[in-house]
C-alpha cells in the first residue's frame, strides 16, 4: 500500500508540473492575442520560452505516459495533451508581422 502511494505521489507531481506549464502555454496565448504592440524583443522572449517549455513538455508528457502504462491499469491509461499547434501558429504569425 505504501509502494502504490509513493506511485500516486509521483503521478500527482508529474501532473502538477504538466498542468505549470500548460498554464504557460495559455498565458504566452493570452498575451500574443491580446497585446496589439509586440515589439521584436518581447516577441523573441515569448519563443524562446516557448521553445524550452515545448522541450520540457514534450519530455514530461513522455515520462508521464511511460509511467502511467507501467503502473496503471489499461483503463487509467489517459493523458490529456495541450495543443501547442495553435500557438506555434501564433507565434509565426506575429514574429511575421515584427520582420
């Protein structure tokens, strides 16, 4: 019982870390939306963190589901992803529109 607690401690760090970042994704969102005035440095700033998130995520997200199909039964066996097609999407657009 001790040994399923310590999974399910893991798990809930695992997944609190997923969820720190995806709130990052939504911020970096909000903000290319909503700030009419993105100047080349700020819009610099927004992808390169972006780009060390993106790399922290798709890293967390793979020990995540690893994990998960070790210690999980096949019905646990779900993962909800953030969709960063989108705000690549954004960010291309509006480094675009500095350039």
């Amino acid at each position: 019982m001790a040994n399923e607690n310590k999974i399910q401690e893991y798990m809930n760090i695992l997944e609190q870390d997923k969820i720190m970042i995806e709130a990052h994704f939504a911020n970096m969102e909000k903000i290319l939306r909503n700030e009419p005035k993105l100047d080349q440095q700020k819009a610099f700033g927004l992808l390169n963190n972006y780009n060390t998130l993106s790399i922290q995520y798709d890293q967390l997200c793979s020990d995540l589901i690893n994990f998960i199909k070790i210690f999980k039964s096949k019905d646990e066996q779900e993962i909800r992803l953030y969709k960063t097609e989108e705000l690549v999407e954004l960010l291309e657009d509006r480094l675009s529109q500095i350039q």
